[in-house]
C-alpha cells in the first residue's frame, strides 16, 4: 500500500471545511496542517471546530510553521485576491 498524500488546507472556509471532512475520511490522504487567520481558532483541533472528534491538527495562523510542514499538497480554499 502507497503512503497517503500529505496534505495542508490554507484557509479553511465553508469550502475547505468539506475538503477536511473528505480528507478525514479517505484513507489514501493525511491532514497534515491547516493555516487559519482567526486567532480565536488558532491552537484548536480541526475536527472539533468542524463538528467531528479531534482529529490530532491543530489550526495555525502561524505561516512559517506551515511553510516548514513536510506536505505533498496544499489545498488553498480562501476567497479569490
């Protein structure tokens, strides 16, 4: 079996939310980080803030440590610039 995809969500909106929730639940992906920009949410596990049992990632607002991250992917789903 192939290891899974490491993969990070860069702003976890309504729309990186589901990606989590399908990260979460298919076993050929890892949720490896997730950078938000809201300080009442940082350090906080992301399977709660979602509505499902800690999944053992806590958000960051920090971009350093998710830039130091060891990723196959970055899911970036914040509004368009």
């Amino acid at each position: 079996m192939n290891k899974p995809y490491r993969v990070i969500v860069w702003s976890p909106s309504n729309l990186g939310s589901a990606c989590i929730r399908e990260i979460l639940r298919l076993p050929d992906f890892e949720l490896v980080g997730v950078l938000g920009y809201s300080e009442s949410k940082n350090g906080k596990d992301i399977g709660t803030l979602i509505g499902l049992p800690p999944a053992g990632v806590k958000v960051t607002t920090d971009k350093e440590a998710i830039f130091a991250t060891p990723a196959d992917c970055v899911i970036y789903t914040g509004a368009p610039p």
